[in-house]
C-alpha cells in the first residue's frame, strides 16, 4: 500500500514544478548527486553534473521570464509543458519507476496533473493581481518574490521532510484562493457599469466598452507620463548646470535682433 509519506512527497514535488519546475528538478538531482536519496536506475541522469547545469539554466530562465508580460504570453504553453514534464519527472523519481504498487504511466500522470493544476491557479491568481498594478502599487512583483521561496521551499520541504510538503500544498491552494477573491474585491471597485446598457463592468479608465466595443467617456484619467516627466525633470535639473550655451530669452533670436512680432 501506498505510504503517507512517499504520496506527500510526489504531491509535494509536483506542486513545486507548478511554480518553479526548474527549481523541484534542481533540489531532487542535488538530493540524488549527495546521496540523500537514491534514484531509480531509469532516473539516474538526474544527478550527473550535466543535468545539474542544466536545471540550474532552467531555473534562471523560468524565473526570468515569469517577471516579462510579453515573454509570459509567448512561453504560455511552454510553461505548461515544463511544469507537466518536470512534475511527472519528479514523480517518477520519487515513486521509483519500477514501482509495482502502481504503473509508472500513472505516477507521471499524477505528477503531470498536480503541476498543471498549481501552475493553472498561480496563473489565475496572476490575472487578478496584474489589474491591481499601478504607478505606486505593485503587487505582482512581491507575489512573484513570494512564489520564487515557496518554489523552492516546497520542494526542499518534500525532500526532508514528506508529510509537511502536503500541507503547504493544501494552504498554498487555499491562500491563493483567498487572494485571487480579495484581488477580484479590490478590482471591481475601480469599475463601472457600461454607458451603452450592455450590462458589462468596466474599468474608470476605459475608453471602449469590452464586450459591446461602444466608446464611452474616461472616467478617470491615468497620467502615464508621469515616469516620463520625473525623468525630463531630472535630466533638465543635471542639464542646466552642465551647459555652457547662453539661455535665450523670449521674443530674442539668436543674431541679436527680435524677433518678429505676429501682431502685425
């Protein structure tokens, strides 16, 4: 029969390929390089040095990108592909692939499955923060933070000890629920009822209705020129000191002479 321990440790494995996957790969072959655990003999290229080096790139790579709008968009399936892989890798591993209490395809579906499904509610919860973000305010950058010790705390978790790994998968699972919730709370209430009649809500900013793509009037204007004008700001206060060319005043060209006047 299937031990408390050994489930705690697959599920807990998995989950952290659902936030880091290059992270659960890298703790599991650095449990495996220094012996802490042994691996089957399917597995055992986990612990070479190449596979270290590898995992290691794929951590900074997957931590690079997660930070990126634009990469995150294009590398959308592709995360989902490398959290299923690396959760049914780390699943395999732990179960062992020769395993006679179940058949390796169903481990690494179980793996495969408990990655996608974290990967899904981070991405989720992800989706109601982004409308959060402000020019003061940025809540994505501390949840990825967050996300980046929870990764790798699950994994190492899963590894030393088993049965506290399904326990923060349980409260992580909870704790973005309440997240995305309170999230959706703070959204709406920058949001109005659509002009047209369409019944849509939409933000005070918004010039075009979403669902009915009616014009509707600004609620509420967002300055986005304010990094730019702290800049311009700036550059101009360093500018003044450092130029040595003669300040022109109004009306005055620069052969002496005025200007002419446009009164006539």
């Amino acid at each position: 029969m299937l031990s408390f321990a050994l489930a705690s440790q697959v599920i807990g494995l998995s989950g952290a390929s659902g936030t880091r996957a290059g992270g659960s790969l890298l703790l599991l072959a650095l449990a495996a390089h220094y012996q802490y655990l042994s691996l089957p003999p399917e597995l055992g290229w986990l612990a070479t040095p190449q596979a270290l080096g590898a995992f290691v790139a794929l951590l900074a790579f997957e931590m690079y990108t997660q930070r990126d709008s634009d990469l995150r968009m294009v590398l959308g399936l592709a995360q989902f592909a490398l959290s299923a892989g690396s959760g049914a890798t780390v699943a395999l591993a732990s179960m062992g692939v020769g395993t006679e209490q179940l058949p390796p395809w169903a481990v690494g579906a179980v793996g495969a499955f408990v990655a996608v499904a974290t990967l899904s509610v981070r991405q989720w919860v992800h989706t109601r923060v982004d409308q959060l973000e402000t020019e003061v305010l940025h809540p994505r950058r501390w949840l990825l933070r967050t996300e980046d010790v929870f990764g790798l705390g699950l994994a190492a978790v899963a590894i030393l000890w088993a049965p506290l790994s399904l326990a923060l998968v349980l409260l992580f699972t909870l704790a973005c629920g309440a997240a995305g919730l309170v999230a959706y709370r703070l959204e709406a209430r920058s949001r109005r009822a659509c002009p047209a009649g369409c019944g849509a809500k939409i933000r005070e900013e918004a010039s075009r209705c979403p669902r009915c793509r009616a014009d509707v009037p600004v609620a509420k204007a967002v300055d986005l020129r304010l990094g730019g004008r702290m800049r311009d700001a700036l550059r101009g206060a360093l500018g003044s000191g450092n130029s040595s060319a003669p300040r022109m005043e109004p009306g005055i060209q620069r052969d002496g002479g005025k200007a002419p006047s446009r009164l006539g």
